[in-house]
C-alpha cells in the first residue's frame, strides 16, 4: 500500500516521470509520423518547406484531390511486386522457427538434464557463436555455396537461419528446461519409460510457454534478417528487408521513395500486432535467464 | 542422462551449429590465405615491316582454365593480414617513424581502412552500451513509479524501437533527420543554414549513428532493469526509509547493488550486439564518414563482379578475434561459476 510519504510529489518524481513521458514520445513518434506520412505524397513528406505539410497533406490535396492517398502501398505491393517479397519471407520464417524449435528443444532438453563437463562446453561454445557477428560467418558461406550451385534459393537460406538461431535458441530453451521438475520425467522413466517416450509423453505436454517465447525470438530473427538474405538470395527470392534496401537504391533516383516508406511500414505493421499479443512472452523472453541468474 | 541418448539428443542442433558456424569460419581462415590468380600474361612478337616489337596481352583462356582449377586462387600464406588494408605493419611503422607529433601519427592511422572501421566500431559500442545501461536504468525506475493502468502501455510503445530490425528502423529515422524531413529541415532553420545536412561531416555522421544506437537498444537494457525491480526485496527498500534515506540514497545502495548481475549480463548482450553495427550505416548511406568493421566485410564480399574474398575472410578473422578478446571476462567468469557448482 502506498505511504503518504510515497505518493508525495517530490522533484525527483517529477524529473523521472518527465524522462519517461520524454522517451515514450522519442521511441513512439518515428513510427507515429512514418505511418501517418505514408499517406501522403512525397512532397508532402519530405517536406522542406513547412513540416505541416506533412500532416494536413496540402500537396496530397492538390496532387490527388483528397488528404489521403494509397498510392504509396499501391506502388510498392503492386508495382514493386513487394508482395513477392513477403511470400518469400513468410516460408522463409515459418520453416526457420519450425525447424530451428524442433532442433532446439532437443538440445535444449539433453543440456539441462546432463551434468556432464561437455554440456557446459557445448553451452560456451553457443555463447561464443552467438557473439559471431553475422556477416563473418556469411563470408565464409559464399564459396562453398558458389561451388555447390546452392546459392540463391531459399533452402540454403532457412538452413542458415536455422543455425545462426540455434545458440540463442540453446540458451534460452536450456534454461527454461531446467525449471521443469527432474522428478517428471525420472519418475516416467522408472515406470519403465525409455529417455525419449519421457521426453515425450511427460515434458512435451508442459513445455509449450516456453517454446512460445522462444520460437516468437526464432521469428524476430528470421523476419528481421538483412544480413544473410541480402547475401545469399539471388534477386527473384529476395525476402523484404534486403527488397527495402533495393527500394532504397532504384527509388530515390525515380522519385519513389514513397514506395520504400509504404514497405517500411508494411514490414513494421506485423511486429505491431505481434507486440499487442505476444507483449507478456517477449518480455518474460527478453529477461530470461537474467532474473533467474 | 546417459552419453547415447545425449548424443541423439544434441545431434540436430550440434551438427547445425558446427556445418554453418564453425565450419564456415574454417573456411573463412583458409579463404584469407589465398589471394585471387593474376592473370595469365603472355608475350608474343609482333613483326612488321619495321622490325618486331614484344607486345604484351592477357590469355583470357588459360587464367580462366587457372580459375576453374584452383577456384580459391593462389596461395598468399598470412600475406592479406599485414597489408595496407589490414593490420598494415608496414604503414603503421612508416607513420610511427614519419609523424612528429602524436597527432599526425594518429591522424595516419584513422586513414587505413582497417584501423578506421575499429575505431568507429569501438567508439559506437564503448559509448552506446554504457549510455544504454544508464538510461535504461533510469527508465525502468520511472516506469516503476507510474500508475500500475500506464505501465503496460509504456512497455508496449517502449518496444517496437528494439523490435524493428536495424535496416528499417534507421530508415524511419533517417526520412526524419534527412534535409528534407522534419527535423533535419526544423535544425537547418534554427541554425538559419539551408546546407546544413547531418551527413555532410564525420562527427554528426557519428553521432547520428550512436543516436540511433542509443534508441534502438534502450528498451533492452530498460525492460530487463524493469524486471529486475520488481524482485527488489521490500523488507530492504523499508529498512533503507526507516534508516532515514532519501530516495536518492536508496536508489543508489539499495537498488543498483541488487541489480548488479543484470548489469553485466546486459552489459554482455551489448557488446555482442553493438559490435555488429552494420545495416545503420547502409540506410543512413552513412559509408562516406562512418564504417563499421561489419560493413567493410560486406563491402568486400559486394564488390561487384569481383568479391575479396580473401580480404572479407581476413578482416572477418579479425573481428572474431577482437570479439573473442572482449567476451574474454564474461566466459572465465562463467567458467569460474561452472567450476565452483560442480566441485
């Protein structure tokens, strides 16, 4: 219960609730002005001469005949073919966060129930890759793949997701494991289960908020991958982020950069909603195996 | 668990990790070792009426039929390391012996590629990350105090800046700082300056940058103090009033002594990630005055028609070395908290 003393405006208070209400406006109004300038034509949202433009549209007004305009996402979906791009995208996620949760909880598992000196060693190892930036690793992909006549499709890609993914996913499943009980599946396997019917019939069932949370961060890292995609995909297969930086490089000499902003803000949309669902996983995921220690 | 059934376990992810992450960094030593063919150059006399004179020219086929042979090119042992574009051992001694005053010396040193990407490099991150911790701890203490009703939609809007891949985020504010956009257009009219442009110099570039790094993983560091505030023992916090300490006093050996281990591990997470700077610089187009170790390598591997390898493999070396020196503390640590569970 809150103290008279506690309620009491001090100047501290004062101080931190004006830095808070100042960060919320720093980290919500970028999106805020984007979406909203999405709307309207360029010269309305780079506009030079006077910032209000950008929210009453003036030019949009005089170039379409109303405030509001779709042009922008009409170019960019249609004419840029960006949905193409979330199509690549979108097998590129489902198969990374499928494949790499299904490894990972694997291992996951066997590292939080082996006491063994090389489980630690395997978890190390993880850390350290996990540090690798991804453009080192991606380096030494090309020529191999080149050889191989594997570059270019999205196949190669997923795999290579998948790994990047998998010290993270190691991490976080390792922990979340060894909060479940030993005694569930040691008393499945006195029962006669073998290691793997346990695993099963016993941890399956109860690991489902775990490998929510984790497989919410395999998604981030998928969808939100520009490193990899832009190196390894060829032009056809591109995924949207590296599509965004292409926008970026053909649109700004044609005078569309209208179209980069309506992909921006279509590749931001889905995080929107994740984020509206999802908030309580991603922050309990963000926090895992700090606040435990 | 037994050995077999770890090891069936473990296989899936453990093969994966070591095909596409230890495997590829093999391949990135041995590729740094070589250097690409010079091309085959043959001579020939030509012989006119004046007499013959040599002429030199390329053998198209035989350096293409050298190519298929040996794709990797041809040996260069620890060569690509120490040149210009590297370590430059050479250059580096000619600017110690040349330059008369420290400042010269160091003014030659920003100028080779590899020195000028590590500074930018540790200067994003040695700025950002403490910045980061500090804010974002303040942050979650302001959070902390609000409303119960306003904390969740805090935490909501607090997110999507951390969320947003780098590429599009550092997008959306360059649309902002950009001459045209809103605020770079506001600073040109505070400063009555119509060319003033936040890419035309190295140190705005930088610190634009280090802006964007600061936004982008504050709601980090601030979600994950925010946690850890909610497990500060109250018992503590009312002995600390009891004993007449201010707010102030209390945050400061009270609360942050009780955070300390969330600070190094977000300390850690960081530096990983900081030290990969790389998509920022290619949305702000910030490559003029700014390069990241990251970006130089993808520089390399983007030459067109003609990618380094060798030289992106060299420099990737390097940077997994100097990311491996600086993660140093945090594993013997962990080591030394391995060790003393299980004995």
């Amino acid at each position: 219960m809150a103290t008279k003393a506690q309620s009491r405006m001090t100047p501290l208070k004062l101080f931190s609730y004006t830095f808070v209400a100042l960060w919320l406006i720093i980290a919500a109004f970028p999106f805020f002005w984007t979406f909203w300038g999405s709307f309207k034509v360029q010269a309305d949202f780079l506009s030079k001469a006077d910032w209000r433009n950008a929210l009453y549209g003036a030019n949009t007004i005089a170039q379409t005949g109303s405030a509001f305009t779709a042009e922008a996402y009409r170019g960019a979906w249609i004419d840029e073919e960006f949905w193409f791009n979330f199509k690549n995208t979108g097998i590129v996620v489902f198969f990374t966060v499928v494949i790499s949760l299904t490894f990972g909880t694997l291992g996951g598992y066997a590292l939080a129930r082996s006491g063994f000196r090389y489980a630690f060693w395997i978890l190390m190892a993880a850390l350290v890759f996990r540090a690798m930036p991804h453009i080192t690793l991606v380096s030494g992909y090309l020529l191999p793949f080149f050889e191989w006549n594997v570059w270019g499709i999205l196949p190669t890609t997923i795999i290579v997701l998948v790994a990047i993914n998998q010290p993270f996913t190691l991490w976080m499943l390792h922990s979340f494991f060894k909060n479940i009980p030993k005694d569930m599946d040691e008393s499945a396997m006195v029962d006669g289960c073998t290691r793997f019917q346990a695993f099963r019939y016993v941890i399956v069932p109860v690991m489902w908020p775990g490998v929510i949370t984790t497989g919410l961060f395999s998604f981030l890292l998928a969808y939100n991958d520009f490193t990899v995609a832009a190196m390894l995909l060829s032009e056809e297969n591109e995924t949207i982020i590296p599509a965004i930086n292409s926008f970026m490089g053909t649109t700004q000499v044609e005078g569309k950069v209208m179209y980069a902003v309506a992909a921006v803000v279509s590749t931001v949309a889905p995080l929107f909603v994740l984020i509206l669902f999802f908030q309580r996983q991603i922050v309990s995921g963000l926090t895992a195996g700090a606040v435990k220690g | 668990m037994k050995h077999r059934t770890f090891f069936w376990f473990i296989l899936p992810t453990l093969s994966a990790m070591i095909l596409f992450i230890a495997l590829p960094i093999v391949s990135v030593f041995v590729q740094s070792l070589f250097v690409a063919h010079e091309q085959v150059l043959v001579v020939s006399e030509s012989c006119g009426p004046f007499g013959c004179t040599p002429t030199t020219s390329v053998d198209l086929e035989a350096t293409e039929k050298l190519r298929e042979e040996a794709p990797l090119g041809r040996f260069n042992g620890l060569g690509t390391y120490f040149n210009r574009s590297h370590l430059a051992i050479a250059e580096i001694g000619e600017a110690w012996a040349n330059s008369d005053s420290l400042g010269t010396f160091w003014t030659q040193i920003y100028n080779l590629p590899f020195y000028n990407a590590l500074i930018f490099t540790l200067t994003y991150t040695f700025v950002v990350t403490p910045a980061v911790l500090v804010l974002g701890l303040a942050i979650a203490v302001g959070v902390n105090n609000l409303p119960r009703a306003l904390k969740g939609p805090s935490i909501f809007v607090s997110l999507l800046p951390f969320l947003v891949t780098p590429l599009v985020g550092s997008l959306i504010l360059f649309w902002m700082v950009d001459g045209d956009g809103v605020i770079g257009a506001t600073i040109q009219k505070i400063f009555n300056d119509p060319s003033l442009s936040l890419k035309a110099s190295t140190a705005l570039t930088w610190i634009m940058l280090i802006v964007y790094g600061i936004w982008h993983t504050l709601p980090f560091s601030f979600i994950t103090f925010y946690a850890g505030l909610q497990t500060v023992p109250d018992d503590t916090l009312e002995a600390a009033q009891i004993d007449g300490a201010s707010k102030w006093q209390t945050m400061i050996h009270v609360v942050v002594p009780h955070l300390m281990p969330l600070v190094s591990f977000v300390t850690l997470m960081l530096i990983m990630d900081n030290l990969r700077v790389f998509e920022p610089i290619v949305s702000f187009s910030a490559e003029a005055h700014a390069r990241s170790l990251s970006w130089v390598i993808f520089n390399d591997l983007r030459e067109s028609g003609n990618p380094l390898y060798a030289s992106a493999g060299a420099t990737s070396l390097l940077t997994i070395i100097i990311v491996i020196f600086l993660m140093m503390p945090v594993l013997v640590r962990t080591w030394r908290d391995f060790t003393r569970k299980s004995h």
